[in-house]
C-alpha cells in the first residue's frame, strides 16, 4: 500500500495532477466562500451542468480535444446559464430555485444530445468527453493541468487584488453602490471568477459533482470562523487537502473517478466541523445547552428557596422547606431537585434543619437574593420594556441589574415596587439571625 | 404496438408523473430538493441492489424511497442546525451521490448498470426489457412500473388534494387549521423518489429534473388555478416526450436529451408569449398603461 503510494508520487504526470487538484481545490474553495456568503451555491451547480453543451459545442467547433477552447465554450455556456436565469427571475414570477433547476436540466439535457450527436459525428474520437461527466483527473495531461493551473492562480490573484472591494460587494450591496463601487461590474465580475472555477474543475470532479468543490470546503470553513479573510483561507485549505486526497486515492485504484472521491474527502472534512468546531460545532453547541441547563436548575432551586423564605418570614411561617415546597414553587422533576439540592449543599448555600426539610445558609441568602433581585428586575423591565428602551437589550441572557445605569435602576425599582416585586427579605439580617419583614422600614432602607 | 409507440407511451407516462408532482413542488419552492433527491435516487438504487442482489422494480421503489426521504430528512436537519438551505441541499445531495457512483464503481463487475446509464438513460431499450407472467407478455416492465407510480400519485393527490393545497399555498394556516404540513412535506418527498425512480430508467437522473421541473414552471405561467396548472403541467410533460422523441428520430441523437431540451424550448415560448405572466404579456400591459396616460 506504501510502496503503491510512493511509486503513484514518483510518477512525474501524478505529480502534475496533484498540483493541479490541490490548486484547483484552493481557487474553488476561496470563490465557493463568496457565492456562499451570497446565498448562491446552487448556482454553482447549474454552472457546472450548463458547462456541458458549451464542452461539445467547442467540441464539435473545434474538431478535436483541446482544454483550452473546451474551457472558453464552457465559461461562455456558463455564463449565458446564469443569465437566463437571472434573467427568469426578474421577468416572471418564477423563484430562483426553480429558475435554476429548470436552467440546469435543460442545459444539461441539451449537452447531452450533443454529446450523442458527437459520438456518431464522422471524427467520432470523443475520448474525453464523458470524463467530464464524473471527472477523471488521470485523464489530466500536463498541457492540461498547466491550463488549470494558470487560471487557478490567475483567479486566486484577482480575488487577492480586489478582496476588499469583492468583501464590501458581499456583505452590504447598497453601501457598495453608495460609496461609487461599480456593483455591476463586480457583479458580473464575480460571476464569471466563479464560472472559471467550476470550468477548470470539470475534467477532474465532473459536472454532476463540481458544485460541491465551491460549496463543501466553504460551508466547512464557515464552522470556524466569523471573518471572511480567515474563512477564505481555511476554505482554500479545506478545498486543497480534499484535492490532493481524492486524486491520490483515485489513482491508486484506478476504477474509481476522482469527482466523487473527492467529494467524499470534502464531506468528511465538512462533518468533521459540523461536529466538532469551536463555539458552533455541535458537541459544543451541546456542551453549552447543558450547562446553561444546569445554571438554570441550580438558580432555579435557589429562587424557590427565596420565595418560599421570604413567604414565611413575611408571614410568620416556619424556616425548612420539603422538596414537596419547592416542586410546587417551581415544577422540576425529582431526580434533578434531589441533585441540584445536593450541590447547593455541598457548595454551602442550603443546609439541612431536619430530615427532608431545608433553609438557605447567610451564604446562600446572599446568592438567592442576588438572583431573585435580578430576575425580579428584568421581569418588571419586560414589563415595562417601551419605558426602557434605551436600554436597548438584545437577548434576555445578558440580562445584569449591575451593569444598568443607576438613574434607570432605581426608576425600575419604583415600577418594582408598585408590582409589589421588591424582595422583602433582607440577606445580611437574615444571616445576624434576624428576618427583616417590615415592609415601610425595608423602603426606608432602600431609599436611603 | 410497435417500438415507437411502446417508447412514446413510456415517455408520455414519465411526462404525466413527472408534469404532475413537479407543480407541487414549483408551488412549495422546493425545486432544488427535487433535483438533490434525483441525484441520490441513485444510491437508493445500489444500496437495494446490493442488499438484494436483483434488479426488480419493488427493490429499487423502496431503496429509492428511503434514501429520497433520507436526502430531505438530512436537508432539513443541517437547515435547522444553522446552515443555510441551498448549502445545505449542496452538501447533502453531492455526498450522497459522489457515495453512489463510488459503490457503483466498486462494485461494477456486479451491477448491471453503469453510470452514464444511470445518469442518462436508455429509453431505446425499454420496449425489449418486458414483463412476462405465466409466459404471457405484457409489455414493457418500465410502462408498468410508470403506470402504478403515476396511479398512486393520482390516488394520493386524490385523496390529499385539499391539504396538499392548503400547505403549498398557505403552510402557517394549514399548521393552524391542524392539517399535518410535516407528514405532507414527506408524503411529497417520496412521491417525488418513487416518480423519480420509475422514471430514471428511461430518462435517467438528471433528465428527471428537467421533466418534474420545467412543465410546471411552464404552467405556472400560464394559470392561476392550481387543477388547471396540473393538467397544463401533464399536458406539456406529454409534449415534450413525444417532441422529443421525433426530434431525437429526426437527427439521430439521445432521446431523454431532446426530450429535456424540447421541453425547454416550450418554457422558452411560453416565457415570451405567455399572455398574463410572460415578457410580450408585460410589455403589452405596460404600453396600454403608457397609453392610457399620454
């Protein structure tokens, strides 16, 4: 297998396919960012089909292979494909997927009667022709791969040069056009960099799979990062390394067609930071649910644990509370009760007065009177939410009374204390022994 | 019958199927998922034949219609989990189908059927692969096999037609009035693999797009009534297969092919002559317009 491996490497014409597939995973993979960010992968993939008849038109043109004019005929037929279907969408009311599902099969089914109509013309020697349909990179000759290669550095190096423009044109259309960016040129521009991709991608991934080497390595990039100038890098990196695996696996068995090959290599690439990357990636998407979970429960428990104590210093009641208590306070399943109970034990927030009943330790007053507080508070700012607008707070998770603004905070605490919302229970007296219930002493207090 | 009209009547059924459930899917903006489950149609495919070592049509139905509802059941996962719905479609259909061609090519000395077949077709052998019982003939199995496909699909739109409407026009109060949108959105999905399937024999995968695709789009700019865009739909799926099949006669080329191009050159008509919703049609309203005000 190693020996296989080392002598597939020392042969000089795999050495030029594998330079041209890792060049041409890292063009595809850097202009897929883009056409993702823009919402039009799919688009890639009807570029891909609608190469074919532009591949036989050349073809049939040109008299015999040549990747060069195949390359000018499938950009050309590109092209014209997104146009039309640019051109279905704004002139009718058919949407865009079905714009480009329609454009695509009729392209592709028009190549294909000219593939047909080739394979009975006179000069009959399509040889190569239907390695354009899966992709055959051994089929690559040098000429070719120099040909990819070329226009594969060629785009990476406009995509480098104009990378800010093409950035701003992504991200916000309108500020591009009001600072005096030519959005149309860019537009067009960005088109055809994407159509020249997929064309030097057709004769090593196929038609049928070329829009996953633009879509793929984006969206596994997009797992990683939030700017586009690392994304765009990483893609380039994804879109290599799949390159470089599927063409060596392919030909070391020379059954398999590089395209799907190297799609797979992609795929896995893509699950793998699916699963596994930082802050989007599911295991830690999961991780981050289960723990908010777990901080939810334990304050949960410590608030049941307030009311129920400020209740019964209120009332006169007694201090120990039943799980019973606490389940009726605030509904959790028993299971979770008892453990959330034992861990707030352990830390020393809550103590044990007799067998099944509880009380908060001074420690565990202060904590559950910190949360209550803050809870209480933002129920009165959803309250009155149009009052406090320019608090201007985005999700309910950020929520902290220490960080508003003390003029605001203590204009909340009025609207609290109309609700009657003020917690009555005051953490340092209950710690000396005492329970301060006085309500007119406790706003006295407050004020001062 | 003679050949021609067996391979006209096997075209003209994949038009009717295809015509039909294709609206549905126009109306829903799910097009793309059409195109992402006839491309994985072809796993489905292998899978059932190694699994079953047969090429019948019953195994071929169920493992294309397992792995159709897999490719909108994983669509739809990566769409909830953040990744926005074209890649995800990317995504899920190239693996799926790049895993395909790969089984298919591992194991080519055993599958009876190659890929630029699978891709493409061979409507021209239809007439000659028929079904036989009790050594009576019956004609072409793929005619039969079209003929329960297109009868189940009429069955269920039949018996679903209001709900399927409802949640492909309204999907928010068909949710509200209690109507099972997720249970319909699958109950298309795998009339969409079972149609697909049937019809890839004779047209292959990518050319099923084309068919489910482009009549309803051509409908969809003739009418506003969903019945008479069905029939529209049917009808042009019709067209187009006998189109194309004297077309590919006339120059010698790939019959699927012609058939995939003819229909697109009756949307291209369509889109410029429609009287309601085509260019001419907009040009004409605007100028009356114009001139009512001048």
């Amino acid at each position: 297998m190693w020996n296989d491996l080392i002598l597939t490497l020392q042969d000089a014409n795999t050495q030029w396919v594998l330079f041209g597939s890792i060049l041409l995973g890292i063009a595809s993979g850097v202009l897929g960012s883009f056409a993702l960010l823009r919402k039009q992968s799919l688009i890639g993939d009807a570029m891909a089909h609608a190469a074919l008849p532009g591949i036989c038109i050349a073809f049939l043109l040109y008299g015999t292979k040549s990747i060069g004019w195949f390359l000018v005929g499938a950009a050309i037929s590109g092209l014209i494909a997104t146009y039309f279907i640019q051109t279905i969408i704004t002139h009718s009311r058919i949407k865009e997927d079905t714009a480009i599902g329609l454009v695509l099969s009729v392209f592709f089914g028009f190549g294909i009667v000219l593939l047909t109509k080739i394979a009975q013309s006179e000069n009959g020697n399509q040889s190569g022709l239907d390695d354009f349909i899966f992709g055959q990179a051994a089929s690559l000759v040098g000429t070719d791969v120099k040909v990819i290669s070329g226009v594969a550095i060629a785009l990476l190096i406009i995509t480098f040069l104009l990378f800010k423009e093409l950035k701003l044109f992504t991200f916000d259309r309108q500020f591009a056009k009001g600072i005096g960016l030519p959005t149309g040129v860019l537009n067009a521009l960005l088109m055809t960099l994407i159509v020249s991709a997929v064309v030097i991608g057709l004769q090593a991934v196929g038609v049928v799979l070329m829009a996953a080497m633009l879509i793929t390595p984006a969206i596994s990039a997009r797992y990683w990062t939030d700017r586009l100038d690392r994304m765009v890098i990483i893609a380039g990196g994804i879109g290599a390394l799949s390159g470089m695996l599927g063409t060596i696996l392919s030909s070391l068995a020379s059954s398999l067609p590089t395209g799907p090959v190297i799609v797979v290599a992609a795929t896995l690439i893509f699950i793998f930071s699916l699963v596994f990357a930082p802050q989007r990636g599911l295991v830690s998407k999961g991780l981050k649910l289960y723990k908010l979970r777990k901080e939810v429960a334990r304050e949960t428990v410590l608030q049941s644990m307030f009311d129920l104590t400020e209740t019964a210093a209120t009332t006169g009641g007694e201090i120990g509370f039943s799980k019973d208590d606490l389940v009726e306070r605030r509904p959790m399943s028993d299971r979770k009760l008892q453990a959330n109970l034992a861990i707030l034990q352990k830390e020393g927030l809550i103590t044990k007065t007799s067998v099944d009943l509880w009380k908060l330790t001074s420690k565990g007053a202060i904590e559950s009177y910190e949360i209550t507080l803050n809870n209480r508070l933002f129920e009165t700012y959803l309250m009155y939410e149009m009052k406090f607008a320019n608090l201007q707070l985005v999700a309910n998770d950020s929520w902290n009374y220490k960080e508003i603004p003390s003029r605001t905070l203590s204009e909340l605490k009025e609207y609290m204390e109309i609700h009657d919302r003020t917690p009555k229970l005051d953490p340092e007296l209950f710690a000396a022994g005492g329970i301060y219930s006085d309500q007119s002493d406790y706003q006295r207090r407050e004020v001062n | 019958m003679s050949y021609g009209a067996w391979i006209i009547l096997t075209g003209s059924l994949v038009g009717v199927s295809c015509g039909i459930v294709g609206c549905f899917l126009i109306l829903r903006k799910m097009a793309m998922l059409a195109d992402a489950i006839s491309h994985t149609v072809l796993l489905g495919i292998v899978l059932a034949y190694l699994v079953s070592h047969s090429l019948e049509g019953i195994y071929m139905l169920v493992g294309a219609g397992i792995i159709g509802l897999l490719t909108a059941f994983l669509v739809q996962v990566l769409d909830t989990s953040g990744v926005q719905s074209d890649a995800a479609i990317g995504v899920v259909f190239t693996s799926l189908f790049a895993f395909g061609v790969i089984l298919l090519s591992a194991f080519a000395g055993q599958v009876h059927l190659d890929v630029n077949h699978a891709l493409m077709g061979e409507i021209t052998f239809i007439p000659w692969d028929t079904l036989t019982i009790n050594g009576i003939e019956l004609g072409p199995s793929a005619v039969w096999m079209l003929g329960i496909v297109l009868i189940l699909n009429l069955t269920l739109i039949f018996l679903f037609y209001k709900e399927i409407k409802i949640s492909s026009f309204d999907p928010a109060m068909a949710t509200a009035i209690g109507i099972p949108v997720v249970f319909i959105h699958y109950l298309l999905m795998s009339m969409v693999s079972i149609t697909t399937v049937a019809s890839f024999d004779s047209v292959g995968a990518i050319l099923v797009v084309a068919m489910l695709i482009v009549p309803g789009a051509t409908a969809y700019l003739l009418t506003d009534r969903l019945l008479i865009m069905l029939l529209i739909s049917a009808f042009i799926g019709v067209a187009s297969a006998v189109g194309g099949y004297y077309a590919a006669l006339a120059w010698n080329v790939s019959i699927a092919g012609s058939m995939a191009s003819i229909a697109g050159l009756i949307f291209g008509a369509t889109f410029i002559l429609s009287p309601k919703h085509g260019l001419m049609g907009k040009v004409l309203a605007r100028r009356s317009i114009s001139a009512q005000h001048s």
